[in-house]
C-alpha cells in the first residue's frame, strides 16, 4: 500500500468483516440517528494488522510517498474480507479454507 509520506497508515488503511448479504457486501461506515451519529467502522468489524514500513523507493516521487505493508497479527480464518483505505475505497478479497 503506498501513502503521502505525511500520512499516518494506521489511520488510513484497515481490514475489515463484511456483512454478508445474498446479492451483496455491505459495511457501515457510519451511523446517525435523530440526537447525532458517529463515523467510521465499528471496532468489532476491524482485524488487528501489523503496518510496516518497506524500504523507499526510487525516481522523483520517492520522497513524496511511502509504501507499507499490512499484515493481519493472527491468521485470517477462511472468509471474506474488505481492504479499507480512507474509510470509504474497499476492496473485498476472500481466503479460501486450507485444502487436507
């Protein structure tokens, strides 16, 4: 994953359960109600990842960005999942189960 180099991954970057419907994936990003609302994923609905920083890069832009490496800390159980990035771009991925 690459990022400005001002910015802060763990703030940025997130894996995250879906909910699985039929048809569809679906996540809430955020709630409102009639006395207010909050934003973001809830909690119960992250993985826990590692963010690591790989070595720069090369070219003009090698200052201007980083690239990072995010690593969920236990092993994730078959299923399917949403690669978060700024809360709103998702991309779903799935893990296959181990093959005997």
């Amino acid at each position: 994953m690459g990022l400005s180099a001002n910015e802060e991954p763990s703030g940025v970057v997130a894996i995250a359960l879906p909910n699985i419907k039929a048809d569809r994936r679906e996540i809430e990003v955020a709630h409102g109600g009639m006395f207010g609302g909050s934003s973001g994923i809830p909690k119960e609905k992250l993985v826990a990842v590692q963010i690591s920083a790989l070595p720069g890069g090369e070219g003009p832009m090698a200052n201007y960005y980083k690239t990072y490496r995010v690593t969920p800390v236990d092993p994730l159980p078959a299923g399917e999942y949403f690669f978060v990035v700024r809360g709103y771009t998702l991309y779903d991925f799935g893990v296959d189960p181990k093959q005997n």
